[in-house]
C-alpha cells in the first residue's frame, strides 16, 4: 500500500479534511494508495478543542463523509519517521508550512530532495475531490 502523507499545522482542520476525502474515494479511484495526516506543529493548536474541529466534520459531511467527532483520534505530531515513509507528501499552504519545516525539520529538509513535498492549497483539494484524479 503507498501512503500519501498531509500536512497542516495542527493536524485539526485541513490535513484532516483532506485525509478523509482522499480514504473516501482512493478506494475507487486510487486503488493502493491510502491517506496519513499529521500536524507539524501540534503545540501552537493551543484552541482547539477535542480530537478534530467541528467545521471539518461539518465539511465533510455536506460531501457525504461521516466522521464522528466523538470516535476520532486527536491531532497527531509529525515525526522523521511519518515524512521517510511516505510515498508522496502534500503541506497544504506553502506560506505557512514552508517555514514550519523548516523551524521544526531543518536536518530533513536539508537531506531531502526539495520536491519531496508538495504544497497544495486547500481549494485544490476540493477540486481534486471534484475531478477524482489520483497522484
């Protein structure tokens, strides 16, 4: 099984969002493939309250993904080993998670091919969720 990994800061909102949507059409659409996510840096999620934000589970309700809020896991904190065993890695703001790797993974960054990670915007998501491509 190949693993995308998503990134977002907290590991609340977006990577969360996009780990959902992609695990509900990969089955279909991308046979083989199944979506991690992580935060890189859980700490600065000091608000947010319980295991995923209620507007993400919201969202992807309205897309007919049910996530119960009660049942889920909490934020996960990304690690070395999380980014080395991922087949593919997607950040899901550039501006934001660019210098978020590389204040907090600086000797990966620094090893890794540069475009080992993709930055994508959250709206690209949603259109991929749209057109159903896979990676």
């Amino acid at each position: 099984m190949k693993v995308v990994l998503f990134l977002c800061t907290g590991n609340y909102y977006r990577s969360r969002f996009a780990e959902e949507i992609f695990n509900f059409v990969a089955p279909f659409e991308c046979p083989g493939w199944a979506a991690v996510s992580r935060g890189i840096a859980v700490d600065l999620g000091i608000n947010n309250v319980g295991p995923i934000a209620r507007s993400t589970a919201q969202a992807l309700q309205k897309r007919g993904i049910s996530v119960n809020p009660l049942f889920a896991r909490m934020p996960l904190q990304l690690e070395i080993a999380d980014l080395e065993s991922a087949n593919h890695i997607v950040a899901l703001k550039e501006a934001e998670h660019f210098p978020l790797m590389q204040e907090r993974f600086p000797s990966w960054l620094g090893t890794s091919d540069p475009c080992r990670i993709e930055y994508w915007h959250v709206m690209i998501l949603i259109a991929w969720h749209r057109n159903r491509r896979c990676l």
